[in-house]
C-alpha cells in the first residue's frame, strides 16, 4: 500500500521568520482588515511584540525545506494588552497608515463606533484567543492544521474555551472555524465572536 507523506507541518516561529509571517499576512488579509494597510516593517514589529510578549505563533512549513513558510497562526493569553503595546509604539505609523487610506480609515473608524453602540458591546472574550491565523495556499489543508494546533496548545495548557473575532463578511474564515468546532457566541456589530471547547 502506498503511504501518502503530508506535505507540509508545523513549528513554533522564530524571530528570523517574521518577515515571512508579514508577507502572508499583506497577501492572505483583506484590505478591510486595518493591519494589512500597515507597511511591512510595521507588520514585523507587530508580530515581533507578539513573539516575545510570550504569545504563541505556530508557522505551517513546506515539509521539504522548513524555512519556506506557508502559513502561520497567533494565540494565547494577554492579546489585548499586547494589541495596546503596539498601538502605543507605532502611534505614527497607525496614523500615517490611516491618512493612506482615507476610504478604509472611515470605515473602520464608523464600524468602531457602532460596534460600541452594539447591544453586545460589553461581552467579554475568553483569556485564550487567536488573534491571526493566514495561509498562502488557500484550501490546502493548512489553515485546518493551524487549527488543530491550537485547540491541541489550549488543551496542553489546561484552557477549557478559545475565544476569535471574525469579520462578518469573511466567509471563508467561518467556513473553517465552523468546521473545526467554533460556534458563535455574539455579533458585535460587524464582527462575530466564536468560541470553542478544547
Ligand atoms: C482562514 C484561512 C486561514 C483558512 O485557511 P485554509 O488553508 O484555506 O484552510 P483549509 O484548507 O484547512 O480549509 C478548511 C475549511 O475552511 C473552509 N474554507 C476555507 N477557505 C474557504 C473559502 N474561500 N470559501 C469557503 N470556505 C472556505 C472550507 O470549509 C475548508 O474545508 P474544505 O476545503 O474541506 O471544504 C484562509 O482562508 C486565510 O488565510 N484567510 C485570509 C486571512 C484571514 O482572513 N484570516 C482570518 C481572520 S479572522
């Protein structure tokens, strides 16, 4: 019987892969997430804060050479605080990203405002949270093993719920966290919160 070798597996991230990461990140993300408007020095610096904040984040490789990153996924306690460290160092390169992109920063700033005036505005998210997860060859089966990671890392660390927030409008991204077992908790305005049971 012929063995099928898996094509690509997973490693925890270092810091020379945060270029990489950045990369998948301007390809993979819309552009009506805000991050991918940033340059990609600032992405580095973003996730960089992430790595050595104790964050975790998991890169998918080609199983032939390691190095080549074709995915990657953030998670763990202490995001939000994380995500208020790096607006309070890039403060200029948020607001020099937002005056490039004047449509998308209006957006983002009505969609602020009415996420805050949300009958949901005060739900709290669980302490474990996955704050990004990309893949550069979409359906290929590695947005799927970022997520088995996860849950398998939240268990292994004794968290009983992960917490995401998704974009109402990106499908694909609740297709797979559906089918990993995520089930939504709460709209907040344009962005579902969905937890899963480890
Ligand atoms: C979300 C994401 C990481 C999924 O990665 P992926 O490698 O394509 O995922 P998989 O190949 O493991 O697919 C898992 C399931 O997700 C669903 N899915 C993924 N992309 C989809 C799409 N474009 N349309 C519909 N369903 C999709 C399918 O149910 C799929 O299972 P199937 O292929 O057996 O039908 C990827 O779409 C991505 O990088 N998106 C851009 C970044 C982003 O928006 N991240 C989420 C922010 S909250």
């Amino acid at each position: 019987m012929e063995v099928i070798q898996p094509e690509y597996c997973l490693r925890s991230a270092v810091e020379s892969d945060l270029e990489s990461i950045a990369k998948i990140h301007l390809i993979a993300y819309s552009k009506s997430h805000f991050t991918s408007l940033l340059p990609a020095a600032v992405l580095i610096s973003y996730y960089g804060i992430f790595l050595r904040g104790g964050v975790e984040i998991v890169v998918a490789t080609k199983v032939s050479n390691p190095n080549d990153i074709v995915g990657f996924a953030v998670f763990g306690r202490q995001i939000p605080l994380l995500i208020a460290s790096f607006k309070r160092l890039h403060r200029r390169d948020i607001v020099r990203a937002s005056l490039a992109h004047p449509l998308t920063s209006i957006l983002k700033l009505l969609n602020l405002l009415a996420k805050r005036r949300s009958p949901n505005a005060d739900h709290l998210p669980c302490g474990f949270l996955l704050l990004s997860i990309a893949s550069s060859l979409p359906r290929a089966g590695i947005g799927g093993m970022l997520l088995d990671a996860l849950s398998a890392r939240a268990s292994e660390q004794h968290e009983d719920t992960v917490g995401l927030y998704v974009n109402s409008d990106n499908i694909g991204a609740m297709n797979a966290y559906i089918k990993d077992g995520f089930r939504f908790v709460c709209l907040i305005h344009n962005q579902y919160y969905l937890e899963k049971l480890t």
